[in-house]
C-alpha cells in the first residue's frame, strides 16, 4: 500500500512536472501583458511535434537534441505571434486576447492536423531513459526520475532568472505597471516578446516530456489547456510561485484520484480552484493586480434610423418564415436542418450577448447552460413525461437555477477570474456528464421522442406531413418555425429588457461599475439578474436542440462549445442582441461553404476570426458605418471637387 | 546661463484624445533652476509633465530639450536623455524591494549629472538605507517619495519632473522633501515641480508658472509672486 502510493506520487510528480512547466509561462505571460493565452495548449502540442519531426530521422538518441532545439523552434513562433496577433490589441479589454487566442486554437490545431497525421504516435525515447532505477527502495522509472529532477532544474532556472537578472526584474516590475516601466527609459514592449517567447519554449518542453512519456497526439493540446488554467487561477494569476505550487498540486491529486477514485478525477480540481477562487480571488500567491482599461467594445450605432431598422427587420422575418416553403423545391431539406441549427444557436449567442455585451460579464462558460438545458429535456423527456412542453418548461427553469447559484458564487469576482470561474462550473459539469449514470455517461442519452401537447394529448413532429398543394411541410419544418418563435420571443424579451430601467443600469454597470455603485445600484444583484435570464435563454437554446434532435451528448457542454459561441457574438457584434444571430449565421454559413472544399475549415475560420479581432473587433454589424464614408463619396451627385473630398475625410 | 534653456516648451496643445487640456503653453527652464509650475486641480499640471516626458504626444507646438527637438519621442527615449518623472502617488514597484526597484532604473541613461550608484543614493536617503530588502509596499508615503525621488537619480537625471512631490504627506516630512529637493538642486539636477501648495513653491522655486485651464497665467520670480495678491486670490485660491 505505502509503496503504491510512493509510486503514484513519482507519477503524479511527473505530471506535476509537465504542469509547472506549462502554466510557469501562462502565468508569466499573464502578468506582464495580461494575456489569456489559449494557444498555449497548442504550442505545447508543437513543441512534441516538432521534437517528433527532429527525432524521426535519427532514433530516440535524438531526444536530447530535440528537446533543445524544438522549444528553441516555439519560441520564435512565440515571438512571431507575439509580434504580429498580439501586438495590436494592447490597451485593448482583456477580452480580446481571449478571443485572439482563442483563434489561434483553430488555426494552430488545423495546421498540426494539416501537417501531421492524426491519432496517437510514439515519441521515441533514448534508450537511457528506459528501465527502471532504485530510488529509496522505490522502484521508479528512469524516464520519471528524468523528467522530475530536468523539470525541476528547469523550473529553477526559471526562478533564478526572474530573481536574479535585470531581465527577470524588469518583468516583474512590468507586471505591476507597466507605464512606470517605460517612465524609467524602458521600452518594455520589446520585453514582450521575449516573455511570450519563453513561455511558448516551456511549453514546447511540457509537451515533450509528457509526449516521452505517454504519447503525442493533436488533442493534445486541448486536453491540457484547460487544467492549466486551473492551476494558474488557482495559484494566483501571474505568480511563479502559485504555479510551481498549483502544478505539483494538481498533478499529484490527478494522478491519485485516477487510481483510487476515478469517479472524481476530472471533478475535483475545478472544485478546488471554485473553492480557492471564493476564499481567496486572487487565487493562493496572486496579488493586487493595476485593473486593466479598455472598454469592450460594442457594434451599436448603426447607419440605420429606427424606422428602416425596424422595417429590415419585418423583412428578414418575413423572409426566415417563408423559408421552409420553398424546401425541395427550390433547395434540399438540408436547407432547413442547417437553418434550425443556425436558429438555435443564434438564440444561445443573443443569450451571451446579453451578459457579455450589456453587463460586461465575460462568461467563458456559456455551454454550460446550453447543455444543461439539452440534458433537462432528455432525461425529462425520458423519466419526466414525453411532453415537449413539460420538458422544455423544466429546461428553462433549471438552467436558471443553476445560472443563480453560478452567478451567486461567481459574479463576487471580477474580469478575468469571473471568466475563470465560469468555464471552471462549465469543466465541472461536463466532466460529470461522463461520469454520472442519468447523464449517459461518454454516449450521452439518444433515441429520445416527443410530443407537442400536455398530458398525453398532442402531436408527435417525426410523423407529421402538411401537404398545402406544391409546398409540403415536414415536421422538420414545423420545428423550424417552433425554433424561430423562440428566438424571436426571445428577442423581443430581451430588447424589452434592456429599454426597461432594468437595462438601463446593466449598461451603465458595463460603462463603469463604480459609478453605478455610487448612483445606489446593487450591481451585484442586477448582474446576477441579468446571468439568470442568460442562463434561462441558453437553456432554451440547448433544450430546443435536443427537442429536435432527439439527442444530447457532453461535448455540449465543452469549452470549444462556449468558445465558439463567443466567436458567434464578436463576428455579429457585441451588445446589439442582432448582432449575435447575424454571427451565427455567417458562422454556420462559412462552416457548411467551406466544408465542401476542406476538411480543414476551422484553419480558415480561424483566420478569418483573427482578422476580425483585430481589425474589425466590433464585428460585422458595424460594417455599414464603416463603409457609409467610402461609399457615400463614391457615389456623390456627379463630380465633386477635389476640396468637397478631403473635407468628406476631415469628417470622419 | 547659458543661451539656450535647458528645456523649452513652446505653444505646446495636449490633451487626452478628443479632450484638449493643454492650449498654447510655453515654459522655459534654464540649467540649474528649481522652476514650480502651480495651479489648482485640472488645471493641467500634470498633463503637462506628462506631454514633456513623452506619454503623451503635443497636437502642436514643440519641446526642446539640450537643444533638441524631443516633442515626438516617448517616455522610453527621453529618460535616456536625462529627463525623470517622479510621478504623482510615487508609482513605486510595490512588490518590489527597495533595492530592486532602485537597480531597475539603473541603465546607465546619457547623463552629464553622473548617475549616482545604488550606494551612494542610499546614502543619500538614511531611512532607505535601513530598509533595502524591504518591499516597497511596505514603506510610508514619505518614504516612497524618497524611493521614487532616489530612483530617479539613479537613472542618472539631469531634470527630475516632480509631480506634487508633497501630496498627502504630514507637514514635518513636506519639510524633509522640500530639503531633498534642494539638495538635488546643490548636486546641479535641474527641478521642474508641480504643485497645489503654493507655499512649497514659494520657499523652493527660483521661478514660478501659474497655470489656469491649460494656459499659463502669469510667471515670476517667488518675491513677485508672493507679492501679487490679485494672482494669488484669483487663480491659486490664496488670500494674502
């Protein structure tokens, strides 16, 4: 027993290891440039990569060179994505280098599936790390004794540097403020790229040694990305210390919960940083951070007046009900499938925009609602009663009571941990979702059918047929008209909402807290509102999924999911509610375009993402206002005079 | 003194974006002087420090320092000429020892002052002296004042701008500041101080700037400052 668990300590030391190196550079990236660097999973996932490429021609005694070489190789393309992504969205909300970042998931993702083949490969290892060594009487491997004291040495060296070198103090002098660094006749933003750089080389050496150790794979990134954030919150974002603690910590109860409760495994630790995070905000070493400027940036002011706004949009509804008609017709069936889907998520994006947008309450979490709803329908739907309005009622009030308790326990901290904390619940909740029996386990629960009616009196969808002469009406397509009666209720609710005094403040708390404080606002309880409306919405959204769909699965609930949701929201343009579904359906439309040409779609996507982000952050709602210049000048009554012209731009 | 001043600010506009602060100011310092500029609150004190610096850039007008023109250069590249700021509430590296957020500034700017060592600007300030590994944090407002003046120094100015060096601070040590501050000017560092209080400028300052909604008012020597009751009542809010 006792030599079971020294053994499980070695491998959870090993893992420990693997995290230390990988959130040293997170939270150092953090603290100087207040970046959330999601790529960070897959610089690490490069980093095996390109070891794999530098070894493959010379067999495992290669390892040493390649464990050199390769994060050498990250760094630059650290640097390089520094320089050219990052860059430009300094001074800019958080936000942004979330979603930036988040961009560069896909991208990188797609280009290691691009490159290299995908499924699990074998890093080779040199044959002096393989056997087995007494260490105390303990029987370890060589390979983990390796990984631990080069880990350690690693980390130290780390430490010495941030200590010990001009370098390391002029970083951590810019993660307390960085204008005073510059006052001192230091240009800190040449700084920042070599702090990125160098957390990417760390990266790149955790995936190494863990690719050494278990083996290399394109998920691979994905699946660490998330538990070292867990560690850097839950260290403290920005410090060294937290995250060598928070690493080792969450590697040794990962590890041991994996052989003696592996019902916990995956759970515990975003208990742990939850926990952490309402004791101490700041995580375990974080300290008091200069509170980040920079508004989020909304797409509202449009080149509309009311009036013709109001009549685009009678159009566009008009259109959207008209669409089913012409369904095998004029277009497949599939068109209304996709449309549905476009519906739904629309709806689920309008839910975010409503927080996100309107209260500033950046929730990296949403799909947690989403998938709560879509659960509650299933098992309601399978234990509860086979109504659909049993089911869909009962999503809705769930979502919202799990959206109060999230909001009660997270709106308490602000920022980036408030997004922490959210996408924290969100793991939570999907870690469950496989583990528990009522959820379904990795299957997730299918085979589900409905009613539309209450107490066994109704309509069944998947047998139904209207026939009105040419145009036949599937049940597909009469859920398609249940769908888009939700988003628009919803819409209009919302809109509602935010007209009513009730909006009126989450505005003014987006614009600036504090003074709504001062005004005698409650902020927290408004905010909390606004996340249970949010939260409701979301689970109408997920709810009416699997009403359709007759399925639910966890990957609902999986932060790809909520990340895509906010891709959605900042496409169509934040904090216009229209926006939101203007983005949904160019997401949803660019995916199914670019999916006839390439596999690789999310690589594109993902470009045109960054390019958003940083050139059009207030999204494609804001496009007309930023036309109307170029164009109105175009197309001026005859030949204006070149003095006429500059002044056109003078206005501006 | 020499023909040129040291630094001439001249019809500079600044502002905040939109917001224009500054209209049309002009100042001179001559090597050697202890110059106040002195106004009320949003009067445009320290917007103008901040544009002389370089954190912000003027709309118009120029900035000469030693003869050059460094009206388009930002903070990192005037410092290494031998301009500081010592900035309102200090901004010291709170985290930070003493001895560390004084080595951070030590780069060795172009100085004709010499920097002083680490060493010698302990010397110079007995109460940082006993507390080098401390954390900034942990230092009194005084203290910190003295911090930020000391790193300065270290970064081896020539003109140290002193952003309300006396804000907030108990009356006994206003009166060690204002001695630090004469012992700059005795070691040849030129003092350009922004202040509310105008008794400070008035025992200090060889010269004064009153400065009213981005405008300089009035400039004169503290003896006719002192004596101009109808300056004093109107834009600084003293009855003689």
């Amino acid at each position: 027993m006792i030599g079971g668990i020294l053994q499980q300590l070695v491998d959870g030391l090993t893992i420990g290891v693997v995290y230390v190196l990988l959130a040293a550079g997170l939270s150092v990236i953090f603290g100087v440039m207040h970046v959330i660097n999601f790529a960070h999973g897959e610089l690490f996932a490069l980093g095996a990569y390109f070891a794999l490429a530098l070894i493959a021609p010379f067999g495992g005694t290669a390892f040493f060179a390649a464990l050199f070489v390769a994060p050498l190789l990250v760094g630059i393309i650290g640097v390089a994505i520094e320089r050219f992504t990052v860059r430009p969205l300094y001074g800019r909300n958080p936000l942004y280098h979330i979603l930036l970042t988040f961009g560069l998931v896909l991208v990188i993702n797609d280009l290691i599936y691009l490159i290299w083949e995908p499924g699990n490969v074998n890093l080779p290892t040199p044959a002096i790390l393989s056997g087995t060594i007494d260490v105390v009487g303990l029987n370890a491997s060589v390979y983990n004794v390796f990984v631990i004291v080069f880990g350690a040495a690693m980390a130290l060296s780390v430490w010495a540097m941030l200590e010990h070198t001009k370098y390391g103090l002029i970083i951590r002098a810019g993660s307390q403020d960085r204008q005073m660094v510059r006052n001192l006749g230091i240009d800190i933003d040449r700084y920042y790229s070599l702090v990125f750089g160098m957390g990417a080389a760390l990266a790149a050496v955790a995936g190494i040694i863990l690719g050494g150790y278990q083996t290399v794979s394109p998920e691979m990134g994905m699946s660490v990305i998330i538990p070292a954030f867990v560690i850097v919150v839950l260290g403290g974002l920005g410090s060294f210390k937290g995250a060598v603690a928070g690493g080792l910590l969450v590697g040794i109860i990962q590890t041991l919960l994996r052989t003696y409760a592996p019902i916990l495994e995956g759970t515990v630790i975003f208990l742990l940083m939850i926990g952490i995070l309402l004791v101490r905000p700041r995580g375990l070493f974080g300290v008091e951070m200069e509170e980040e400027g920079g508004e989020l940036l909304t797409g509202s002011g449009g080149v509309l007046d009311d009036r013709t706004r109001k009549w685009v949009g009678l159009a566009a509804v008009g259109l959207l009900a008209l669409l089913p008609l012409g369904a095998g017709t004029f277009y497949s069936t599939y068109t209304v499938t996709l449309a549905i889907e476009i519906l739904v998520w629309a709806l689920f994006a309008l839910s975010l925009d409503f927080v996100m947008g309107y209260t500033g309450l950046v929730s990296l979490g949403h799909a947690l609602f989403y998938g709560l709803g879509a659960y509650a329908v299933a098992i309601a739907l399978l234990h509860v009663s086979q109504s659909a309005f049993v089911a869909i009622g009962l999503a809705i009030v769930i979502s919202a009571a799990i959206a109060w308790v999230v909001g009660y326990l997270s709106i308490r901290v602000s920022g980036v941990y408030f997004a922490m904390i959210t996408l924290g619940f969100a793991e939570l909740f999907y870690n469950m979702l496989y583990r528990l029996e009522i959820t379904g386990g990795s299957e997730g629960l299918f085979g589900i059918s409905t009613y539309y009616g209450i107490a066994g009196v109704g309509i069944a969808l998947d047998e139904i047929g209207l026939f009105l002469g040419p145009v036949t009406l599937t049940g597909q397509s009469l859920f398609y008209y249940i769908a888009l009666a939700a988003l628009i209720g919803s819409f209009l609710l919302t809109r509602r909402m935010l007209n009513s005094p009730f909006g009126s403040v989450l505005k003014s708390i987006r614009e600036n807290e504090q003074r709504a404080t001062f005004l005698g606002y409650e902020t927290t309880r408004y905010k909390r509102r606004a996340f249970v409306v949010s939260g409701a919405l979301a689970g109408l959204a997920g709810g009416l999924f699997t009403l359709n769909s007759g399925y639910a699965a966890p990957s609902f609930a999986y932060w790809l999911h909520s990340g895509e949701v906010i891709v959605m929201v900042i496409l169509g343009g934040m904090g216009t509610l229209y926006g939101p579904i203007v983005g949904a359906t160019v997401f949803f439309g660019l995916e199914e375009i670019l999916t006839g040409f390439t596999p690789r779609w999310r690589l594109v996507l993902g470009t045109i993402f960054l390019l958003f982000v940083i050139f059009l952050p207030r999204g494609l709602v804001s496009l007309p206002a930023r036309l109307k210049p170029l164009v109105t000048r175009d197309s001026g009554p005859g030949a204006e005079p070149a003095p006429d012209d500059s002044h056109m731009r003078g206005d501006d | 003194m020499s023909a040129e001043p040291l630094l001439s600010v001249d019809a500079i506009d600044s502002g905040y974006g939109d917001t224009q602060v500054l209209r049309e100011l002009s100042l001179a310092i001559d090597e050697g002087e202890i110059v106040s500029l002195v106004g009320r609150n949003g009067a445009g004190k320290t917007t103008t420090l901040r544009t002389i610096i370089g954190i912000l850039t003027p709309t118009s007008g120029t900035i000469r320092y030693q003869g050059e023109d460094i009206s388009t250069l930002d903070a990192t590249e005037t410092v290494t000429r031998g301009l500081a700021l010592v900035p309102e509430e200090r901004q010291i590296f709170p985290e930070l020892t003493v001895r560390e957020n004084l080595q951070i500034a030590d780069h060795g700017g172009a100085s004709d002052v010499d920097s002083l060592s680490i060493e010698e600007a302990l010397e110079m300030f007995e109460n940082l002296k006993e507390r080098t590994e401390n954390a900034g944090s942990s230092l009194s407002g005084g203290e910190q004042q003295m911090l930020a003046i000391a790193r300065a120094l270290v970064g081896g100015a020539d003109l140290i701008l002193l952003d309300e060096p006396t804000e907030g601070l108990a009356p006994y040590i206003v009166q060690d500041v204002m001695d630090i501050v004469r012992e700059l000017n005795d070691r040849g560092i030129t003092v350009l101080l922004v202040e509310q209080n105008v008794h400070v400028c008035l025992e200090l300052a060889d010269r004064n700037y009153v400065i009213n909604q981005g405008e300089i008012v009035y400039e004169g020597t503290a003896a006719e400052l002192e004596a101009n009751d109808e300056i004093l009542d109107r834009y600084l809010g003293v009855t003689a």
